[in-house]
C-alpha cells in the first residue's frame, strides 16, 4: 500500500488548509485511514481517524475545528482543518494499517506534509 499526501502548507493563524491522502496498491485489507502528527519532543499522534463504516475519532485538542473525512470507493481520506493555530504547526502524516494473522497491525504511513501556521 503508498500513501501519497497533499494539500499541505503556510496559512496565517485562523485560517484554513486541506489535506488529501490516496491509498493505492493492494488496499482492499485496508483499516482505519487517519492522520497523525509528532510535536518537537513527543511521540507521534493522532489528529483524526476515520473507520471504513465511518466511526470517527478526534484528538482533543482539534476537535470542532477540524472533520475527517473519506471514500472509500477511492481510498482516499481528506481533513480539513479551520481554525489553524500557531500549535497546528506540525508534519502531518497519513496513516492506514492492515490486520495480519499472526502478526496483528501492519502499518502504512505516507512521507509527510508540512503544515506551517503563523501568528
């Protein structure tokens, strides 16, 4: 499975950005799609996961102000994101994972895209 991500980039605080993840390969395995993020000195997060029947699970610390979203008839996930702060700041990386027999979780992770918030 590759992830390829898009949509990322330098708003002002307030303001408002898209971010677009495109699963392809073999993705008919393919588990919750979300979107993670690592503050400086912390481990990797989540932001935002969204399941195939559509549960949907928010970090606290953006919730009402950014939606997951997804088709999964395109294995493609979209967050937006309102309401930027200078804290949003971050490297967002999309995320899906496959359960493996005898393995468990396998994780899928995309290169990043950098989303820069100014004050």
């Amino acid at each position: 499975v590759q992830l390829v991500e898009s949509g990322g980039g330098l708003v002002q605080a307030g303001g408002s950005l898209r971010l677009t993840c495109a699963a392809s390969g073999s993705t008919a395995r393919i588990e919750t799609m979300g979107w993670y993020r690592q503050p400086p000195g912390k481990k990797r997060e989540l932001v935002a996961g969204i399941a195939r029947d559509g549960t949907i699970t928010y970090a606290d610390s953006v919730k009402g102000r950014f939606t997951i979203s997804r088709d999964n008839a395109m294995n493609t996930v979209w967050l937006q994101m309102n309401s930027l702060k200078p804290e949003d700041t971050d490297v967002y990386y999309c995320n899906t994972y496959e359960l493996r027999v005898g393995i468990g979780r396998y994780d899928y992770w995309g290169q990043g895209t950098q989303v820069t918030v100014s004050t």
